[in-house]
C-alpha cells in the first residue's frame, strides 16, 4: 500500500465546489481545509505507485485547482 499526501492550492472563491467535488473522489481517505501556503490537504491510499498516480491525476484535473504538490510515503 502507498500513502500520499496532496497538498492543493485553489482558484480564489472555487473553494466550496471543490471541497464537494474531492470530498467524493475514491482514494482520498481524508481531505483537510488548511490556514497558510495550502488551501486542503487530502490523505490518499492507493494500491501502488500507478494507482496513486491516477487519483492524483484526477485531482488535478477538477476545475478551480491551481497546484498541488504530493508527497508519497508508505505505510509498514
């Protein structure tokens, strides 16, 4: 299993639409608004490598998303 870690700025006042839009994506196990340089954290499980590739892909391509940025980890 692969843990990654989005962090997700968005387009100013897409907020609302894009909470609703990721808070419905398989994959993501937890998204977090944030205070600071990131406007959400989301917390993924993915099978492998690929897997985590393509949730991030589909993350990237909701509308009002500016950036992200991912960090992959593993869990033992």
């Amino acid at each position: 299993m692969v843990v990654g870690v989005c962090l997700i700025n968005i387009e100013l006042g897409k907020e609302s639409e894009v909470e609703s839009i990721l808070s419905k994506h398989d994959g993501i196990r937890e998204l977090l608004n944030l205070f600071g340089e990131y406007d959400f954290i989301a917390l993924i499980d993915a099978k492998g490598l690929q897997d985590l590739n393509k949730i991030v892909d589909k993350i990237r391509d909701v509308e009002g998303i500016s950036s992200t940025r991912t960090i992959i980890g593993a869990e033992f």
